[in-house]
C-alpha cells in the first residue's frame, strides 16, 4: 500500500509544466537596491583621480599660475614690440629716410601710447612678466630649502639656487636696458614737457649724432638682448627649443642641433633687420637744428650719471 502512494505521488511530481515566460524585468525593489538604499560610496567616496597639468604642475599651485602670467603676458607686450620695430626699423629701412618714416610712427603711436592703451598693451604685461619671473625663482628657492630642511642661514647657503637658463639671464639683462630706454624715450618727456607729443625719429637721430657713443653702445645691447632674450622664449612657448626634444640616440642629438641652430639664425637675422633700420638708417640721420635741436639737449642733460657729460659735449 506503501509502495503504490510512492509510486503515485513520483508519477504525480514528473507531470509536464505549461512553460511560462520569463520576466524581461527584476520586480522593483526585488534584488537591485533603489537608488536611495546605494551605498555612499558609490557616487561619493569614489572619485577619478586628479590629474596634473601641462608639465606636470597641479593645477592650484602657486607655480601653475605664475608660469601662466609669465607665458599670457609676453603675449601682450610682444604685440606692442611688433609695432615698435616695425615703426623704428622696418619702415625706416624701406624708405631709407627719417623724414619719410615719421607720418608712421605718428600714425600708430597712438595705439600703444594712449591713456588706455598704454597701461594695458605696455606697463601692466611688462610688469607682470617680470613679477612672474622673479616670483617663480624664489619659490622654487623656497621648495628646494623645504624639500632639503634647511631651517638656519648655513643650511640655507649649503642649498643651490635654481638653475638659470640662459634666457632667463638674457630676461634678467634686459630689465634695466628697458627701463632705460623707457626712461630716455618716455618718463623724461613726460615730466619735463607734460608729454612725448615732440619724440620721434629725430629725436633718436639727434641722440646719436650728439652722443654717438652712449647711443651705439646702450641701442646695440637693447636689441641684441631683447631679440634674443624674445626668439628663445617665444621657442620655448611653443615647444622648439633643443631642451624640450624628447626624442633619444642619435637622431635626438641631432634634433636638438637643428634647432639650436635654427632659433639663433632667426634671432640673428631680426637683430640684424632691427639694427640696420634703428641704427644705420635712424642712428645716421643726423642732429635736428633750431630751437628743436635745443629741447632735446634739454631733454637728455636729465639723464641721471651721464645727462652732464651729455650736455656739455
């Protein structure tokens, strides 16, 4: 009786299904958690990892954005150096004449030496790169005197400075020979005439023929220093300097040969155009007479050191 209920009730569980479909969707809240009950940490406590920025800096560091500053503000004052020479070269050299380049330079003088102009296109860029430049090095002192432990004036001196590149020490040349010449050219006028109105190309000319020496010397060390101080540096911004080839072997070496090459022909050849414009055209064009002639004279008699032995030669 036993074996037939068994028998029975085997044969009852081996009776065919109807087949059912499948659930194309899990039943909400039936396995997957709702969005409510997701652990914290899978929006929250995992984040992508913070990448740096060009050349490795982060992205807040104080070397970050003065590299930028430095970089951005060249920018702005080589805009401003692209119509100087133009204005004090260039044209000079293509019309061979100081007389024919003046209407040029009073055409676009304006652009640079306005009250709005001026401050923005000159001063501010100009004191910004080199507020960036100074600031870089010192806090890179500051890095290598905190990456060493050096707490006292002796451990301080027994840590090297950064390396100076050599553009840079080209930069650090060119600070007083710029302001020099700003001086002269601008700061002069301005406070003993109220304006440069009355500077232009004579005034440069007169310059040199009074004082040949002082002129050639201080003129051939502002453009040489400046065109090469700007080639390498513009090189550098765009990835063209022989440092910055990453390349190995033989072929590297080379590389960086080129274009070591290739940067001081270009600054040559801009030293070489500004030079002949500014000095073999301006620089020759001889002293202005009249009563012209003798405001300059009163003008460069307040050079400071040299402004005497200016005048009474």
């Amino acid at each position: 009786m036993n074996t037939h209920a068994n028998d029975l009730e085997r044969e009852l569980s081996l009776q065919e299904l109807e087949p059912s479909p499948i659930e194309e969707e899990f039943p909400s809240d039936s396995y997957f958690p709702a969005a409510s009950d997701k652990a914290p940490y899978d929006d929250e406590a995992i984040k992508p990892v913070q990448r740096t920025s060009t050349l490795g800096l982060d992205a807040h560091s104080p070397v970050w954005y003065l590299t930028r500053i430095h970089k951005y503000s060249s920018y702005a004052f080589s805009v401003f150096t692209a119509f100087h020479v133009a204005n004090t070269a260039l044209i000079p050299l293509a019309t061979r004449s100081v007389s024919s380049s003046e209407p040029y330079l009073l055409l676009t003088r304006p652009y640079y030496q306005s009250p709005i102009a001026e401050p923005f296109v000159v001063v501010l860029p100009l004191i910004a790169h080199i507020g960036s430049g100074v600031a870089l090095r010192l806090y890179r002192r500051k890095q290598n005197l905190k990456r060493y432990g050096a707490e006292n004036r002796t451990d301080r001196r027994m840590v090297a400075w950064p390396k100076l590149s050599g553009t840079s020490a080209l930069g650090y040349a060119l600070v007083p020979l710029v302001f020099g010449h700003a001086f002269v050219n601008r700061i002069i006028p301005l406070w003993y005439e109220g304006g440069s109105s009355s500077i232009n190309l004579g005034y440069v000319s007169h310059g040199f023929a009074k004082h040949p020496a002082v002129s050639f010397v201080g003129f051939s060390a502002l453009i040489t220093v400046g065109v090469w101080h700007s080639v390498w540096g513009w090189a550098k911004w765009l990835n063209f300097t022989p440092s910055q080839v990453t390349q190995g072997g033989p072929e590297g070496q080379l590389l960086r040969k080129r274009r070591w090459y290739v940067v001081n022909a270009i600054s040559a050849v801009v030293s070489a155009l500004w030079l002949a414009g500014g000095m073999g055209i301006v620089g020759r064009g001889g002293a202005v007479g009249g009563w012209v002639g003798r405001e300059y004279d009163q003008l460069y008699s307040h050079i400071p050191l040299i402004g005497n032995y200016m005048a009474s030669s």
